[in-house]
C-alpha cells in the first residue's frame, strides 16, 4: 500500500503572503524523497491553493502528479493538456473548505462516461479514479462511467467520536473496498485520515493507495515535512506487517 501526500496547503501558505515560497514543487521532491510514491494537488476552480503552473511543473519534473479535479470542462482540458500520472475526479462546491462527501456517478453516468472516454482516447494508459462513497451504487457506477480507480472517501470514518461509529464506518469501507476490486477496480482511500486513524483502515488491507494531506502538513510544521511523511509512512508499513502475519 502507498502513501500520496497532497500538498495544496503548502500553497494556501505561499499564497497568504503573495510571495513564492514555501513551493510546492520543492514539496513534492521533499515527499517523494521520503518514500511516499505520489504527490496529489488539488486545482480548484477558484485556485484557492494550487495554481495552473505548480500542476504544470510538478507533473513535468515528477513525473508522479495524481491530479485532484472538479469534472468542469476548462478544468478537464487543462487535465487532457498536462496529461498527469493519473486524475481524481472529485466535487466541488465554492464555498467549502474542503472536499465533502464523494462523487455521486450514479447521477449521471453518461457525463462521467465522455470524460474518462477523453482520457482515454489521448493516453491509453490514463489512471482515471472516482471519489465516491463506500456505496456499492456508487461502485457499479464507476464501473459503468468506465473509471479504472476509485478513491473511497474515508471523511466519515475519520470525524466519527464513537467507537461503534467507527466501527461501522470501517466495516463499509472495507465491504466496498472488497466489492469494487471483486468487479475489477482498483481502489484508493483518502480524506481526513491522519496519525491515530490510518492503522485501522490500512489493516483492512488491499488498497493500492492512502491519499493524505492535511495532517501530514500540519505535523510537518513542527517536525519538517520528511520526517512527517515518513511517519505516517512507518505506520502503514506496521499495518502491513500485522496483516502479512495475520494470513
Ligand atoms: N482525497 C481527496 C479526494 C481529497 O479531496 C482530499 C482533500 O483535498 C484528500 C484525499 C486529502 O484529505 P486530507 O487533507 O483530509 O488528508
């Protein structure tokens, strides 16, 4: 299981000072030279954080870009232009402070459909994933809109107080998890996960990737950003550990 750090807050403390650091593309070789194998960016419509050229160059001089985006039409031709290692389509609302809730496919599959066809028809190898919920509707969705990946958003699990909450949260996740791969998705997992609740989700195991930002950039502002993502590298590897053990 890898580990892609997202580094839009990086930006959104560049950007509150107008000036040009700290960069986000010396972020991204600072987390992919600690271990971790991608580094997403989010490009909101109202470049909050990320702006066009931090996507342009961290995809060009990495190599390893997972690009966040709405499924808005400039936003996917900007996507078809830079051609990143792979794209996460995710919603998108103004006023929001981050992504809530995932993509509702369901709703209109066909939409979904052109755009992951658009990918496709430029790069045949194009990683195209839905954020969605851990809802098997969402699931045939995404299988049906022609999506190779799904990222499960893993919000609710993470801001649940109860122990039975969470509980039943995990279980969805890890039924949804065995379900898309069991139609042939491959499946990544991200939001709101930090240093006290990825063990369990990576426990569940079989996730191809853990996408993760908010907390290892806050934790870095205290112990530098290797040191961070290596962190929460360390505890993934323990996950996995404990699972090769179990079986
Ligand atoms: N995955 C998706 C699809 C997201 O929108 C975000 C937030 O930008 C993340 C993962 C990372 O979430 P967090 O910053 O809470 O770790």
């Amino acid at each position: 299981m890898k580990l892609g750090v997202n580094i839009d807050h990086i930006a959104t403390l560049r950007n509150a000072r107008g000036d040009d650091f700290p960069s986000p593309v010396h972020a991204a070789f600072v987390v992919l030279e600690a271990g971790a194998s991608n580094v997403t960016c989010h490009l909101r419509e109202d470049r909050r954080h990320i702006k066009d050229d931090d996507v342009i160059i961290i995809s060009k001089l990495t190599k390893r870009l997972n690009l966040e985006m709405s499924a808005d039409e400039k936003i996917v031709k900007i996507a078809l232009d830079v051609m990143p290692k792979s794209v996460t389509i995710v919603p998108e609302r103004r006023q929001e402070l981050t992504t809530e809730g995932g993509l509702d496919v369901a709703a209109d599959i066909k939409r979904y459909e052109s755009i992951t066809g658009e990918f496709k028809f430029k790069f045949t190898d194009a990683a195209v994933s839905a954020f969605i919920e851990p809802d098997p509707r969402q699931i045939d969705a995404a299988a049906e809109a022609g999506f190779g990946f799904i990222e499960i958003h893993t919000g609710r699990y993470a801001g649940e107080r109860t122990e039975s909450g969470k509980y039943s949260e995990l279980f969805k996740i890890k039924t949804a998890a065995e379900y898309a791969r069991k139609i042939g998705l491959r499946v990544n997992a991200g939001h709101g996960l930090n240093y006290q609740n990825i063990y369990d989700i990576a426990m569940i195991g079989g996730f191809m990737e853990f996408n993760i930002g908010f907390s290892i950039i806050s934790k870095s502002v205290f112990c530098g950003l290797e040191t961070a993502v290596k962190e929460m590298l360390s505890i993934i590897k323990a996950a996995e550990f404990a699972n090769c053990r179990n079986t």
